[in-house]
C-alpha cells in the first residue's frame, strides 16, 4: 500500500483518493490497517469515506472528458465493447454509482457513467452512498473481531 498505513488518516485519506481512480491498489487493505492502528472508527469512516468519493468523482469527469476516439486509439477500446457497456449504463443508470466500490469493475463503471454523461448532481450523491455503506461495512466488521 506504498507506505501509505504509516500516514495515518493523512495516507488514509491520499490513498482512498488514488485507489479511486485507475490506480490499482486496495483501499480495503488499506482502511482495515489504519483502522486496526488507530482505533479511530469515526474518524477513519469519515476520512476513507471522503477520500474515496472525491477519487470516484475525479474519476467520473475524467470519462466525461473521454472521447470515442481516444479510447479507440490509445486504449485499444473496440466499439462492440462500448457498445456492451452503454446497454448497462442505458440500463441501470445512475444506479452504477452505488457499486463503484467494487474491485476492477467499480472504477470502469465510474468511468462510463462519465463517458455517457449521466446526470452528474445524482451520481455523484450515489456514489458518496456506495462509498459510505462500504467503509460502514468495514467499520462494523473490524470492530467484531
């Protein structure tokens, strides 16, 4: 987690917002650390929480800067491919943005809810609610054991 547990909420809340967008790392691995170090429920839900929903909302307009052909070009993205995806965003909508916490495919529904221009005010509400059941999920899990 590149040393980011020994920053405490600092690290906590710079590596949320990177694993959020297309940096690859677990930010579940990382809020389970520092909540363990720390003992700080509260405040680590409320600081992984927001780093988090600010990394998947910097990830959301950065599709919404996407174009097709960049996608084509630089990302080797074949159009059946969007295609396929714009069916599940035509489908579920802004729903997407309450599984974005989901490893691999959150970040690519973040993305695509941005490249199809879903109304941002909405996805982005629902993207702050995803994050937050995660975290709280977590929270409650670790303070089990």
């Amino acid at each position: 987690m590149f040393g980011l547990e020994n920053w405490g909420l600092l690290g906590l809340f710079l590596g949320n917002i990177l694993a959020a967008t297309i940096v690859p790392f677990s930010s579940d691995a990382l809020y389970i650390a520092v909540l363990a170090a720390m003992g700080e429920p509260v405040a680590c839900f409320v600081v992984a929480t927001a780093g988090n929903w600010i990394g998947s909302v910097i990830t959301y307009f950065m599709g919404r800067l996407a174009r097709w052909e960049w996608l084509e070009r630089w990302f080797h993205v074949k159009r059946e491919t969007l295609r396929r995806q714009k069916e599940k965003v035509d489908r579920y909508g802004v729903w997407l943005a309450l599984i974005a916490w989901v490893p691999f495919i959150g970040d690519v529904f973040v993305i695509a809810l941005g490249f199809y221009r879903t109304k941002a005010v909405w996805t982005i509400l629902l993207l702050l609610v995803g994050k937050a059941a995660r975290f709280l999920v977590w929270t409650l899990l670790v303070g089990l054991f």
